[in-house]
C-alpha cells in the first residue's frame, strides 16, 4: 500500500461523526474538530437502501478533501460497497469500511480496498456475530462494532454490542484497530476501551455540543488514557 494514513495501532483515536454537525457548514464543522487535535474524521454514507437514511456521496467527500487533512475514515452503510468503493477513494477517502452484511466475499472486499491504495475495514451490525468475520477480522486494518442499528446518530448505546471487542482484540491482537461506532459519549467511553476498543466515533456527544474542543477533551478523559 503506498500512502497508509490510518495512524499506527496502540494509540486511542477519536473520529469526529459528521452526521450530527451542520451540513450546511460542514467545511467549518470539520475545521473546529481539525483544530481541536484530532487525526480522523468519520463520514457516514447512507445510501436509503442498506439503511433507511440518506446522506452523502463522493461530491461531497472530494470538496471536503479539499478543506482539511483529518484521515477520512469513510464508513460505506450501503447495499453495494463494491461497486461504489472506487469512487470514494478517488474523492479522497483514506480508510473505508463496508459492512459484512453487504458483500458476499469480504476477504475478497478488502483485498481490493487494500489494491486501491486505502486501509480496509469491516463492520458489524449489533445483531452479526463475530463468528462472521473471524477469518477476515486479522486481514483488517481496522474492524468496526456497531454500538447502535446503523442509520441515525443520536442513539442509545448497546452495551451488548460493544462486548464483542473483547473476543474481536482476542482474535486479533494489539496490531490492528477496532472502531466503536454509535451512542459513545463521556460516559460510555470508559466501557468500550476497557472491552479493547481503541477507535472512538462520536457524533452526537461532539457536534451536538457547542464546545467541540470541550467536548473532544471530555472523550478524551473518560477513555482514563
Ligand atoms: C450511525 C452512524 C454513526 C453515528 C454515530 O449509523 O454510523 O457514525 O453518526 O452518532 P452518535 O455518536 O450520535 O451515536
Ligand atoms: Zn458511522
């Protein structure tokens, strides 16, 4: 791979979820969490299909590359992640995650994300085993639990979901990062990195607050790292 962007495993990482910023300034949005020291930022693409919402598409992630240098960590919720893959990639996307449920071969699926000079990974919805990606989870640059039904930001945290982390950093090991994504605030944060979780998004808890740097400290603190 020529220009992996993804930052080492070993760190704790927090990724901005731009579903809840203002998408009429997302520019600026992206720019106050940028400044606030943060290395990714976390684009939901909804395509109304594998979920029952609609956001946005790689127009959008090609302006927004040319607006700040965060790591785009590009999470695909749509029905036919092959198909549109490329098309990210070349707006700019860094890291891109499609959902095991969506493909027939993920081995397959991140052998060509890895061929298109990006960093791959695979999620799972909060009903989907872990048995599902064992033998695709070491092939990961990062692996994504979802923390609530993918679709709309602002949810509940599933702490049953969020368990999975712990047989997934089993199988895995300390090399690859594994991403928790939905309804983790200050609160929950604690909980997720002790079940081995080291990749941190947060819409709500960070956009839904009016101090982004306030807000991305309190991440920060409750993670106890
Ligand atoms: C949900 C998305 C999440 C969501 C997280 O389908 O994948 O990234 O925006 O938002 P919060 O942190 O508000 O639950
Ligand atoms: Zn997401």
């Amino acid at each position: 791979m020529s220009d992996v962007r993804l930052p080492k495993a070993g760190s704790i990482e927090i990724s901005p979820s731009i579903l809840s910023a203002d998408f009429a300034s997302l520019g600026s949005e992206i720019a106050e969490v940028e400044a606030a020291g943060v290395k990714l930022v976390h684009l939901d693409v909804m395509d109304g299909h594998f979920v029952p919402n609609i956001t946005i598409g790689p127009p959008v992630v090609a302006h927004l590359r040319r607006c700040c240098k965060l790591v785009f960590d590009t999470h695909l919720m749509i029905t036919d992640p092959r198909k549109y893959a490329k098309r990210f990639v070349d707006a700019g996307s860094d890291h891109i995650t499609f959902h095991v449920e969506t493909v027939d071969d993920a081995a397959d699926m991140i052998a060509y994300l890895h061929d298109l000079g990006v960093t791959a990974g695979v999620s799972l919805n909060p009903e989907t085993p872990v048995a599902t990606i064992e033998a695709v989870a070491p092939l990961c640059d990062m692996i994504l639990v979802m923390t609530v039904h993918p679709g709309f930001g602002g949810q509940t945290y599933i702490d049953a979901a969020a368990r999975k982390c712990i047989r997934l950093r089993e199988l895995v090991g300390p090399d690859v990062r594994i991403e928790v994504d939905g309804g983790i605030n200050p609160d929950t944060v604690a909980r997720v990195v002790g079940y081995g979780a080291d990749t941190i998004v947060a819409g709500n808890a960070i956009f839904g607050e009016n101090d982004r740097a306030a807000a991305i400290t309190a991440l920060r603190a409750g993670t106890g790292r």
